[in-house]
C-alpha cells in the first residue's frame, strides 16, 4: 500500500466501508512505513479483525488468516509436509516398476517437492506478499507460540530444512489481535505498534452504520446509535455491546420494517444486542427511559 | 522543522536543543512515571516521529503510544506524561496520587525478647526453633518489626504445589489409551514392521490461580503478609499466578510481583497501587475485574482467592451478584477471611454474608500457619 500520509489512509479505508479515526489512521500509516506489525487490542467487537480485512482490500492482496487456539504449534501456523500424499507417492512410484539403482536418491528429493507442502497462514503470507497476515486473538495461544511468532516477524523469513529459505518479497502487513485475556510478552509487544482501539463516538458510529448498512434509515441509525451508546455509558451491563452488535440490531430492526424506533420492535430484537439474560432484563427496562428521552 | 515552532507555541519545546534530544528526554520522563520504555521503543518512537513530522502534536502523541505504551495502563500514563511533558502552561507541579515510604530494614534481632519464652534456655537454635513454633500461630496483624521480618523470610519458603488442570492435548505414557497415530509412525520408521505399541494419556497443565488482595483500610495489617504470600505463590516454578489488589479500583499487580525479590517487589507493588488504605467497594472491584479480565478468560477454569475481610462500603447485594457471576467462570472460588480465625468470630458482616453461600472455600488467613493450609487447599483445586 503506497500511502503519503495518515489522512490518505483513512481515506481508503473509508472507501472501503471501515470509517477509523485519526490515532488509528496514523499507527496504521505508521506500520506500513515501519514495517512493523500491529498489535490491536480493545473490547470485542470494535473492529480489530474488521480492519484487517478492510486493509488487504484496500492494497488488493490476499488476506491470510492465523486462528489462534490453545495447544496452537508451527506446524498449524507455518507448514506440514502432507504425509499421506508422500506415502501414496511412494507406493504409485512402486506400483510403476520399482525404484532402480540411481533412482532411489530421486524418488527420496522427490518427497520432499513443494507440491507435498502444506502452506499454513504464516508460511502463505511470506509466499505471496505481499499480503496482509491477521492473527487473530493471539491471546489464545500458549507463550510458546508467541515465541515463535516473534521469530518469524523479525525476520519475515522461514526455514524448512528440506527445501531451504522462503523469505518475503516484501515483508507482508501483519495485524495481530488480542482480547486480553492474558498479558502478551513484552519482547513480543516491543517489536508491534501498540493501539488501544476504543468504542466510536456517537458521530462516527452513526456515519458507520450509514456507509455499512445504506438501507437503514437515517433516522433509525441515529436512534439505534444514540440507545447503543447510552447503553455503553451503564457499567451495570455484562457485555456492553460493541459495533458489530449496533450493525446486526439496525440490520435486525430494518428487516422487520422499522423506520423508526419503537418500545415494542426494539423489545422483540434485543438478542441481536445483547447476549447475556440479565443484560437483556435491564436493556428493557432501560429502553423504556432511554426512548422517550 | 517547522513542526518545532508549534510543539514550542505550546511552551513545549526548547529552540536550543536538537528534536532528537528533546524527544529522548521524554522518553525518559516517562520511563521515570512507570512505564516500561526500552531502548528500541525509543529508537522506534524517533523513527515513527520522523514519518509522521513534529508538525501535528496529535500525530506525534499516536507515534508515541503505539511505539511506546504496550498496555492500556501505559496509555494513562502516557497521556499524563505528555501532556506535562510539552505543554507546561497547564500548572506544575501537579499532584500525585500518595504513595507510601518504602520500608526500610532494621536488623534482625537475634531473638525476641518476649518471643523466647523459657528464660533460662541457652541454646540459640533450640530457642529460634520455638519461635518459628509460636510464629506459626500469630496473627500477623499483631507482629513487632523483627518478627515480621522473621515472618517474611518464612512465608519466602511458603511450600506450593500449583494447582493442574486436564488439557485436550496427550502425552505419551507406558499405559492407557493406545496411541495409534504414534504407533503407525514409529511402524513407519521401520518400513512398515510391527512396532512396539505406544500409548498416551490425557496431559495436565498448571490450572491458573487468581488472586484478589483486599488493600482497603481495613484489611491494612495483613495486605503486607498478603502480598507476601502472593509473592511466594508467584514465583513457585510453573505456577501460573495472576495477582490483583481490589480496594477503590482493580489494580493489576502480577507484572510487579514478578520481581524476584520480595522487597524489591513489594516496593514496585506499592507504586503500582494507587488505593492502599482507602475505602472498600469490594462489589464494583470484582464487577471491573470480571468485564475487563475474568469473563474474557482469565477466570474461566482459573482458582480464584478473594482475599479480604469483607467489611463492604458499597450494596452487599451487589458484591453477592458479581461473586456469583465469579462463580459461574471459575473453577473454584476461595474465600480467606484473616478475622475468620480468631475467637468469637461470627460472619456477620453484610458482605461476608452475602458471599459466603456461592464460595466454595472458606478459610481463615491471619497467620503463617493459615497460609500454609490456604497452600494446600490451593494445591487440591
């Protein structure tokens, strides 16, 4: 991606349909300059992976996406030779006349060709930069893993001993997600760009509504938002809802008809905002106030 | 660079020193407030403001949080830092939160006074022996300096075995389950001859423990031993220890207490601690550690050890909702009360009472001797 500035940045991710802020625009600015990975960390449902996504279609490359999971290895994120395809291999070079003199050396490099290699997330990232690699949730992963991962992006490059060096064109844009579940190492956050990534303001929640959802009405936006928002203000709440949550009730709201906001509409939707029984109680006993307000 | 002149309208900068120079220097400001600024964090931070230009203090500030901060305790500082840093119209000096003195080391006495009982006993070792005895059982609360000194280095060798938890993953083992995926492979290596039978069982892993010390004012005779003790547990090989204070607000000590040793951590955890003595508002603690930590996983399978006497300034109501949300998360909930072991000691505190019918331990916790056994509950979750 061949940027100037941060406010070009966020312009094209604008173009995309992901609306960021100016602090967001220049870390993202400053990455991509740096080479540097980012490391995002927020409550769930802000955007973390969202932008990703928007990134890799913003540059037109590939996006390769890394899971993470407890009991995560390198050979779930890096490669795996595909062993039943070697040994089908060797049977059909059996089955074809034997392995004569010189031609078990052969039959033994021919093993170990490209077209029995499993490219995991991390290895396919290096061998199509440029590319945008999330890692998501890395917090799920075991330290060891995170060790690992240090290895590969500080020198984009990946060594497997029976093919040799596979290194970057160019080192591809990596975004790491965290939820915070666990502290991640320092040497691991030393080597990112850190961003806090915040819940939007009431402005621009509203204008990401209007550019993901342009069918909703505008005024159903500005009420939904201006509830959502409310609603986050509550500490009383389990799970205050993020922007995913605001996208799929508005989403939920305009497929039922609605062109506004009403107590009894907004009362049969509550699953798509909150998912807790508890918080579902006090939203609507809260919507009551927060309506007619 | 004109970016300087602005940073300097705002009273920020000196025209007769290099950006560089006054750049590096805030790094160390706040290095000095607390956060952990390493040479390559300042290097990256210059690289990133030289992208970005010293035109824009707001794109400066970004640079600096990404490049610098590594949590959002970090980025509170940071802001506090930056804003003293280069715009000190603002009034200086501010004032900080009060952080108690360090505690300074007196000797240790060869044996206390009144500590060794039998006047007439000559043997030193036989007479330390006693004491160590009599220690166990005091409550800490009531300790003279050289005993608690003697205290801390008994609590330093607080015996603890973490506790495990099964994980999905396997290990191999000489019985159990066979495992085929390894037997096929080992036959493999032998070009398809039988091989010996390997066979696995269900790997355990450390189950994490929680631990949420009370600093309120109340609890202030036993938050030192507390954090002893927490210290102890941290450093236990494979023991995965998280600690936190609860008090006023929800502080995150683990990164303190990783310090080896005890003094030199307890002197890092009370600069961490923003709240040490002050009120209690147990229940809304536990709400902020379960939204911001334990729903999202830190909690989940974890023993969690609330330890505090449960007096609650706050609704004993909701201090009773968030231990029972804590006790839908976690694997076990444990309760240590240091009054719980005194004599004529009744749970009559509002939230005590209210806690107590959704934890599933507990324990007394005013003396070594109570410590040890918290260790061994511990042990068995």
């Amino acid at each position: 991606m061949q940027v100037e500035s941060s406010a070009q940045v966020a312009e094209q991710l604008a173009a995309t349909g992901y609306l960021c802020d100016e602090s967001l625009a220049t870390v993202v600015f400053l990455a991509g300059r740096m080479q540097r990975p980012l490391l995002l960390e927020g409550e769930p449902g802000t955007g973390k992976t969202a932008l990703a996504e928007a990134l890799a279609q913003v540059a037109g490359v590939p996006l390769l996406r890394l899971q993470c999971y407890e009991g995560i290895d390198a050979s779930q994120a890096l490669y795996d030779w595909d062993f039943p395809r070697q040994v089908l291999h060797l049977r059909a070079l059996e089955a074809a006349g034997g392995l004569g003199g010189q031609g078990v050396e052969e039959a033994e490099k021919s093993l170990y060709d490209e077209r029995f290699l499993l490219a995991r997330p991390v290895l396919a990232a290096l061998q199509q930069a440029p590319a945008v690699l999330l890692v998501d949730e890395v917090d799920r992963a075991d330290d060891e893993f995170e060790a690992f991962l240090l290895e590969v992006l500080s020198t984009y490059q990946v060594s497997i001993p029976e093919l040799g060096t596979v290194r970057a064109a160019e080192p591809p844009l990596v975004v790491l997600t965290s939820n915070r579940t666990r502290e991640l190492h320092d040497a691991l956050k030393r080597r990112c760009l850190y961003h806090w990534v915040d819940h939007p303001g009431l402005e621009r929640e509203v204008e990401i509504v209007r550019t993901r959802l342009p069918e909703v009405s505008a005024a159903l936006a500005r009420q939904v938002v201006d509830v959502v928002q409310q609603l986050r203000g509550d500490t009383g709440l389990q799970k205050p809802p993020g922007v995913a949550e605001t996208l799929d009730w508005s989403q939920a709201l305009h497929h039922l008809g609605c062109a506004e906001l009403d107590l009894e509409t907004a009362a049969r939707t509550l699953g798509a905002l909150v998912k807790y029984r508890e918080d579902a109680d006090r939203v609507k006993h809260a919507l009551d106030r927060l309506l007619t307000t | 660079m004109t970016g300087l002149d602005e940073l300097d309208q705002r009273g920020g900068l000196d025209q007769r020193r290099a950006p560089d120079e006054v750049l590096l220097g805030f790094t160390t400001a706040l290095r000095a407030a607390g956060v952990a600024v390493t040479h390559d964090r300042s290097a990256a931070f210059l690289e990133a403001c030289a992208h970005v230009g010293l035109a824009d203090p707001a794109a400066v500030r970004t640079a600096g949080r990404s490049t610098l901060c590594g949590g959002p305790d970090d980025l509170h500082r940071f802001d506090g830092v930056f804003e003293a840093y280069f715009d000190h119209r603002a009034g200086l000096p501010r004032p900080r939160p009060a952080t108690p003195g360090a505690p300074t080391l007196t000797s240790l006495p060869e044996t206390d006074a009144d500590g060794a009982g039998e006047g007439d006993d000559s043997d030193p070792v036989r007479a330390r022996a006693s004491d160590a005895e009599v220690l166990r059982h005091r409550d800490v609360a009531t300790l003279s300096a050289g005993e608690k000194q003697r205290l801390a280095a008994q609590l330093a060798r607080l015996r603890f075995r973490p506790p495990r938890r099964r994980t999905a993953r396997h290990d191999r083992w000489h019985r159990g389950q066979v495992d085929a995926r390894a037997t096929v492979r080992a036959s493999l290596r032998r070009l398809g001859e039988p091989a010996p039978i390997a066979y696995r069982r269900r790997g355990t892993r450390p189950r994490r423990v929680v631990l949420l010390v009370d600093v309120s004012g109340s609890m202030s005779g036993y938050a030192d031993a507390l954090l002893r003790v927490a210290h102890r547990l941290t450093h236990v090989p494979d023991a995965r220890v998280e600690t936190f204070t609860v008090g006023t607000r929800l502080t995150h000590l683990t990164r303190a207490l990783s310090v080896r040793d005890p003094e030199r951590a307890l002197v890092a955890a009370g600069d961490t601690v923003p709240d040490w003595s002050g009120g209690t508002r147990l229940g809304e603690s536990l709400q902020v550690f379960l939204d911001r930590w334990g729903r999202r996983g830190l909690a989940r399978g974890a023993v969690v050890v609330v330890l505090s006497d449960g007096w609650e300034r706050g609704d004993p109501s909701l201090l009773a909702e968030q231990v029972r949300r804590l006790r839908r998360v976690a694997h076990r909930v444990v309760w240590v009360n240091p009054h719980r072991g005194k004599d004529g000691y009744e749970p009559v505190q509002g939230g005590v009472v209210a806690v107590l019918p959704h934890v599933d331990d507990f324990l007394a916790g005013h003396s070594l001797a109570t410590y040890s056994e918290l260790c061994e509950v511990l042990s068995r979750a």
